[in-house]
C-alpha cells in the first residue's frame, strides 16, 4: 500500500509540480501508466474520476451517470483502483488539501458537516454534466489561485472555493437522494424488516438497543450514508426512526397486564427500566403506567 502524508508526496507521484504545501488540484492525466494499488491519505481528497478508468476497489454499485463521478476521503482513509492486473492511465482530478490549509478558517470549523467524507465508494456522487462543468469551474478557480503570486487574499479565496465546491455537493447529493429514490425505498424497507426481524429475536436481551452503525453495516451502508438518506427520505434522523419504531412495540407490549414495565423494557433492550421510561413519556407524553391505565 502506498502512504501519501503530504500533498508534495502524493503531487511527486501524479507528475505534478507543488505550487503549494497545503493544498493542489492534481491532474491525474499527467501520471505515468500504473496498475492498481491500494493508497493511504493523510489529507482531504476529493476525485473527480473518469469512471472508464478502473473501478474503486470496494465499489460495487453500477454507476447511475457516465459523464464523472465524485469520491470524497478524509485524512486517514484508505482507497485505489482496481485495473484487474492491467496498466492503465489515470484520468481526471484530484483535489488535495491538508487539515493545516483549513484550520482557525470558518470551514476548519464545521468540515464535519460535510458528511459525504465518510461515504463509501458506492455511495460516490454521479454527475450530471452540467454538475461536472459546475465541479471543473470550481476548480478552475483554485487552480488559477494556486498559479499567481500568492498574497494576503490567497489563502482566504482558495478556502472559500473549496467550501463553494463542497456546498454544491451537498445540492447534489439531495438530487441524487431524489434521483435514486426507488432504490432508497428499497433499503427503507429491508431496515424496517431488519428492526422487525431484530425485536423479534433474542438480541435486544443478549445485546441491547439496535444502533445506527448496526443497522447501516447489515444494509451494507456507511453510517454517515444512511443516516442522511434516512433523514431525507423520512424526515427523522435514523435514530429518531428506531425510536419510533420501539415505542410502537412498546405501546402493543404494555397491554400485556401480566408484564411490568421493567421486564418490557429489558425485553426491547434497554438496560435500565428508567432509561424505557425516560423515553417513553418523552416521545409519547405519558409514562408507560399512566398509558397502560389511560388504556
């Protein structure tokens, strides 16, 4: 596996020049024919991959549009090509910036919004091609910042280009939501069988309360992913879905007059009663007594 700690290191191996330390729009097209190999990145990298150039090693999906795809990999993250043992030419690319490059900056302080960093690589973004014109102008202009003099405004330009970049993938990413509705439908209904499926087994007892992680890894999803298709698809967070869905089956379980609320409770998952009950009068107004008298 090839480590990249540095955008100099990872410049180097494309073929192209360093114009700054913290931050590069790397043309893949200038790279020597390579095969596929496994790469570590110590910095943020955003792909923009000509999809006939190999497929990402753990990608699985077909992709929706040909005209370019969109990966994301914060720093510590692990990707790369697979050629199937071929040579080939990297096409498209790369935006590289270190954490260094953003720090004490107004999009050093929420980078963690952007989600769609902690993407798998089917989970990718597929642009149309208006989107990749939108996508290469951006870039465009970091690159055009990165070839004159640098001044007092580089650093605050080249950093507000990356964050205008990053906006519109968050507008893309909601009409691709959109755009692959019938699939997410899909997955919405195998998470509510897998809730189905996990109450209704001996797991709540043995391991507790279902997690988003839990279900995002069964359903073959990031959590990040999930969550936010969730959230668009329902209007709740994936945790406020199955909450809801265990205070449904709470509701049908304390009509059982010959169960407390403690053994219902430890029966969903829960570990403390006080935590059900807690949850219960939030989400439902009553507690799980005055809703089994009321009833």
């Amino acid at each position: 596996m090839r480590r990249f700690e540095t955008i100099t290191q990872y410049n180097a191996f494309n073929n192209n020049e360093t114009l700054h330390p913290l931050v590069s729009v790397v043309d893949l097209s200038k790279a020597a024919p390579r095969q596929g190999s496994r790469m570590y990145f110590g910095f943020y990298t955003i792909f923009l991959k000509d999809v006939k150039c190999g497929d990402m090693i753990y990608g699985r999906n077909t992709y929706d549009y040909q005209e370019g795809t969109l990966v994301f990999l914060a720093p510590g993250q692990v990707a790369g090509v697979n050629s199937k043992g071929e040579t080939y030419q990297p096409k498209g690319y790369a935006l590289v910036f270190h954490p260094d490059l953003i720090y004490g900056t107004a999009l050093g302080k929420h980078i963690q919004d952007y989600t769609f960093f902690s993407y798998q690589s089917n989970e990718a973004l597929h642009l149309s091609e208006r989107e990749r014109k939108i996508v290469l102008d951006c870039l465009l202009k970091i690159e055009y910042e990165l070839e004159r003099a640098i001044d007092k405004h580089s650093k605050r330009l080249i950093v507000s280009n990356i964050e205008l970049l990053l906006d519109y993938c968050v507008r893309f990413y909601d009409r691709q939501f959109v755009t692959r509705d019938h699939v997410h439908h899909g997955i919405l209904e195998k998470f509510e069988s897998l809730l189905n499926e996990y109450f209704q087994s001996e797991r709540p007892q043995m391991v507790g309360l279902p997690s988003v992680a839990y279900c995002a890894d069964k359903l073959n999803l990031s959590p990040n992913y999930f969550g936010d298709m969730v959230k668009k698809e329902t209007g709740k967070t994936a945790q406020e879905y199955i909450q809801s869905k265990l205070i449904d089956l709470a509701k049908e379980r304390i009509f059982d007059t010959s169960k407390t609320v403690s053994q219902i409770a430890f029966e969903l998952g829960f570990k403390y009663p006080q935590h059900f009950t807690r949850l219960f009068k939030q989400r439902v107004g009553y507690t799980p007594l005055e809703f089994r008298t009321l009833n």
